[in-house]
C-alpha cells in the first residue's frame, strides 16, 4: 500500500514469498530512513520506483517477480548498498556505467534478467565485490579485463550469454576465485594459465567454443568440473584433481586414460571413445570405438 510511505521511521522492509501483487508504491521512497528491502518471490509488475535510488540501503532484493523497465542511471545513488537481486524479472536494457560507483557492494545477483548489451568496464569498480552473479541474460561482447581488479571476488558466474572473446588473463590472477561460470557462451581461446593459482573448487566451461587444455597445477580442491560439448578443448585430466565429485566432460576432444580416482565419484559423464577411456570403459587399444555416452556414478556403477 502507498500508505507504507508514511511510516518515515521504517527501516527494514521485507514481504518475501507473499505473492503480492501490483506494483511497488513510488510513496515507498518517503520512507526516509528505509535501507532493508525485500520483496523477493512475489509477482509485482512494472518498474521500479525512481525514489527508491534516494533511500540510503543497504540491501536491495527484488528477484523473482514480474518487473520491466530499464535500470536507470541513478542507481548509482546507493552507495551504502552492499547486496543487490534484480534477478529473474524482466528488465530490459544495458547496465549502466554508474554501478560502478557502488563500491560497497557484496553481492550483486542480475541472472535471468534480461539485460542486454555489454557488461560495463565500471564493474571493475566494484571493489567489494565476492559475488557477481550475471547469468542468463542476453549480454553480448567480451568480458571486461576489469574483473581482474576485484581481488575480492570469489564467485564469477557469467554464463549462459552471447560473450565472445576470449578469457581475460587477468581473471587468473584472482587468488580468491573459488567459483567460475563462462559456459553456454560463444568465448573463443584458451584457458588462462593464471587459473591453476585460483582455489577453484567449481570451474563450468560447458557449451563454448575454448579449445586446448586445461592448465597445469589446477587447484585440487576443484569439486565441480563441466566441459560438456566444448569441443575443441584437448589434452587430459590432470591426475592431482583428487577432490572432483561431478566431472562432465563428454562432447570434448580430452584424450588419455581416466584417472582412477574418479571411478568412485558421484557423477561421471564423458564419451567412452578411443580417445578417453577408463572405470567402465573400454580403453584405447581395445577394438570397440564407439563414441557413446558414459555415464559412472559412485561405487563405478554405469548408469
């Protein structure tokens, strides 16, 4: 209700999950000392409120809901702003160069939002930044060499997107990178070599157009491993990858025999060819090379 901007105390606001409907009430910016608000997971339409880029937040979630509407530039108002969800809505426009001044941010969610156009270099600003969460949207261009510069961040998800080029260098030179998410995409080139000084425990590669292998001295806390249909990404599986659990490499041209430790993993899938073989799989010098699908899931047992 439009009344809630009569509450000029009102500090935190949340209304997550209630299936509210309509629109958010522009009086909601009258609300002079709001920074917490929430309105995740309801089905509110139209665009957001130029007076809420005047609240000092702090916290500003409104994924999963029905917005439209472009991001305007005065989103670079909220300096204090720490977490930001704008994520499955369906905005439309580029990002604005102003996010950058969002220096404060943790954690910015934009994925399924239908954002267009190029990712801003100012995103190299966000000197916070241990999240960014930029997947599934319809970005195009390549990634700014300016993430290289969030020595902070741990999780770069960015798939799912019409990126081309190549990958920066520079993201290899992030010693916090746990997480890295650039498949579905149309990148090009090889893996920076700077990856294997990342604690990577997730690395998705899959759908895209990288070729060559994987870098040598990969971290061997690496958990998730998926470089489905990457078809032009050669060599082997490094044998130090001993945490790996999910491992998705079918569709590649990797070669070599698997190594022994992930015959017992959780989920296994790669093509049983005279390229790759091993656990169940009939290896090289065998007389059947058929390209099936092999699918291994723990205790060895093809599923």
């Amino acid at each position: 209700p439009s009344e809630l901007g009569l509450l000029h105390k009102l500090e935190k606001f949340s209304v997550d999950g209630n299936m509210l409907t309509g629109t958010i009430p522009e009086e909601l910016g009258d609300a002079t000392d709001l920074n917490f608000l929430v309105f995740i997971l309801n089905s509110l339409t139209g665009n957001i409120p130029e007076s809420i880029w005047h609240l000092p937040l702090d916290t500003l979630a409104l994924g999963q809901n029905q917005l439209s509407g472009t991001l305007p530039t005065e989103i670079g108002l909220l300096s204090n702003l720490t977490y930001l969800s704008l994520s499955y809505n369906g905005f439309s426009g580029e990002i604005p160069s102003q996010i950058g001044l969002l220096t404060d941010v943790i954690n910015v969610n934009l994925y399924f939002s239908s954002f267009t156009g190029t990712i801003p270099t100012e995103i190299g600003q966000l000197s916070s930044a241990d999240y960014l969460g930029f997947s599934s949207c319809a970005f195009t261009g390549t990634i700014p060499t300016e993430v290289g510069l969030l020595t902070d961040l741990s999780l770069l998800w960015m798939d799912g997107n019409s990126l081309t080029g190549s990958i920066p260098s520079e993201i290899g030179q992030n010693i916090h990178m746990e997480g890295l998410s650039l498949g579905t995409s149309d990148l090009t080139g090889t893996l920076p070599s700077g990856l294997a000084n990342a604690p990577l425990t997730m690395l998705f590669l899959e759908n895209s157009l990288l070729s060559g292998s994987l870098p040598e001295g990969l971290s061997p806390d690496l958990i998730y491993l998926s470089l489905s249909n990457s078809t032009f990404l050669t060599g082997t599986i490094p044998q130090n990858l001993t945490s790996l659990d999910f491992v998705y490499v079918d569709g590649t041209e990797l070669s070599g025999i698997l190594p022994e430790y992930l015959c017992g993993i959780t989920d296994l899938v790669f093509d049983c060819s005279p390229l790759l073989c091993g656990c169940s799989c009939l290896c090289a010098n065998e007389t059947n090379s058929s390209a099936a699908s092999m699918i291994v899931g723990a205790n060895n047992e093809t599923l």
